[in-house]
C-alpha cells in the first residue's frame, strides 16, 4: 500500500515537473495549445466548438473545465481552445490591433472548418477579453459564412457595441451571461477601459449586458433579435458559477446551464418562461439606443429571435 502510494506520487512529482520545464521553454499559452491538443476529445464531423480564453498568460483559464463540462453534457464535437493571449492581461486588453488579427485568424481557422465541414454545427464559446477575439472573428466571417451559436462570460466589450456586423454571421443566438458583482470587470476594467477601447463609465456587457448601440444601422435592432442577455441569478452558485469573473468555466456550470445551449435546449440557460413579466429582464432589441437596461429584479430572458 505505502509503495502503492509512492509511485502515485512520484508519478504526479514527474509530470508536474514536465508541465513546469514545458511552460518554461514554450510560454504558458503555448503550452495550453499543446496540453489541450493533446487531450482533446469530441469528434469534428459532430461539430466544433470554440473556447477563447481570457488575458493573460494564464486568461486561459477553462481550458479543462470547458471541454469537460461540454463532454460531461453529451456533446459530441470538438472543442478547440483557441490561443491568443500575449504576456500581460493589460496587453492584451488595449491591444486592439492585435486583438483584431487575432480574431482574423480565428475567423480564418472557422472558415478552413466550415470547408471541410460544410453542415456541421460551429459554437464559440469566450470568455471576458476573449469575447473581443471572438467578436472581431464574427465581423471578419465573410456573411455567407455563419456560426450557430455564441456564449459570452465575462463579457469586458463595452455594453454599446454594436454587435449589428458580428450578428449577422450568427444563426442562432448570442447568450451574455452578467452579473452585476464581477469584480474584474468593475474593478480592473473600470481603469483600463473595454476590450474595444472605449471607457467603462459608458458600461460594461459583462456587468450589465448589451444595448442597443447609440447609432444603430437599418437592420441593427432585427440582428439584435438573436441576442439574449442573462442575468446572474441564485441558482448558478449551485453549479459553482457564484457571479465572479472566471467561476463560469465552472465545469458544473458549463455542463448544466452551457452545454444545453448547443444542443438546442437554451430554455434551461435563459430561466423559467412563467416567471412573471416584470420580474424577467428585456432582451437589448427592446431598448432605444443607449438607454439602460430594465431594472435587474430576475434573469434576463427572451425566447423571441430565433
């Protein structure tokens, strides 16, 4: 038994001491990149998904909990985690000439799987400066070329986006998961200013969702059909996701509340359809330009748009 006991230990010394001499020579991102290749799981002819992580050498966080929480669902296809980050989270939150090359090469990589892949289901889903990644992907997508669904967590874009050009390229729907108590986002941010780089003072889509944006185009509020803001509520702190920044890669949280989303069951994501009208949050495609958001008593939840 106590020999038994060794060799597992020994054994975990051993590959903690790898993963170190392997951060060390490739970089902590790089090493995600090739940690993830090599215990990927989910079959590509099922689909793909895409996780994009946040700043930061370590912004990758999820890149375990995602794909698990994902397959512990029942979801069949790939999960690819997406490597984007540089050496620093305030780098890589105001370099945004860098941040849209990266969602250019995205973009890219979406565009190779749909070629090989023509009918098979393509998700995105990001995570806090990575929503900006991924977002910059969906506006680079030719508009012939659609993804089914995005979720976004932590969302640190700012809340007047306009999200008309990225939702074109989106056919089903865009799920952004806030919480008014995401430190990060109130506290970091708030300095640093949006992932697009305008000033927080004009509101954060991960504290508050998304609005309308100031000048919309034509067709804004029809694309904004497709959007659903969902409020934090109560019930996630069960699934582990207790309104923080990064607690929604919770594999918990991603099993039971995400997973659903890309297998057709958002209902369980967007909250009970009985709750009473004015305990449910308005979805942004009923708001006027820039004015805030409904007052946040219970989940955000709109089923309209798809």
């Amino acid at each position: 038994m106590a020999r038994t006991i060794r060799s597992f230990l020994y054994r975990r010394l051993w590959l903690a001491a790898l993963a170190a001499l392997l951060v060390n020579w490739l970089g902590c991102s790089q090493f995600i990149k090739v940690a993830s290749g090599v215990r990927a799981s989910g079959d590509k002819r099922q689909g793909i998904t895409y996780y994009i992580g946040g700043a930061g050498p370590i912004g990758n966080v999820g890149w375990l909990d995602v794909p698990d929480g994902l397959t512990d669902a029942g979801y069949q296809g790939y999960v690819d985690v997406f490597v984007w980050q540089g050496f620093t989270h305030a780098g890589d939150q105001i370099n945004l000439s860098r941040n849209h090359d990266k969602g250019s090469e995205l973009a890219t990589e979406i565009r190779q799987y749909k070629r090989s892949y023509p009918t098979r289901e393509i998700n995105i889903i990001a995570l806090s400066a990575g929503t900006g990644v991924a977002t910059f992907a969906l506006e680079a997508l030719p508009e012939g070329v659609k993804v089914d669904n995005v979720i976004f967590l932590g969302c640190s874009l700012s809340s007047q986006y306009n999200l008309t050009r990225a939702l074109k390229r989106v056919r089903g729907g865009l799920y952004v998961i806030y919480s008014e108590t995401d430190r990060i986002l109130k506290d970091v941010v708030w300095y640093t200013g949006t992932v697009d780089r305008s000033s927080a003072a004009s509101g954060v889509a991960g504290l508050e969702g998304f609005r309308l944006p100031s000048h919309p185009g034509p067709d804004s509020e029809m694309q904004y059909m497709k959007l659903h803001n969902v409020a934090y509520r109560p019930e996630f702190a069960e699934a582990g996701y207790k309104g923080g920044h990064i607690d929604t890669t919770s594999r918990a949280f991603i099993c039971q509340y995400l997973a659903p989303v890309l297998m057709g069951r958002e209902q369980i994501l967007l909250g009970d359809p009985g709750r009473p009208e004015h305990e449910r949050e308005r979805t942004t495609s009923s708001l006027a330009p820039g004015r805030p958001p409904a007052p946040r008593v219970a989940p955000a939840h709109s089923s309209s748009g798809r």
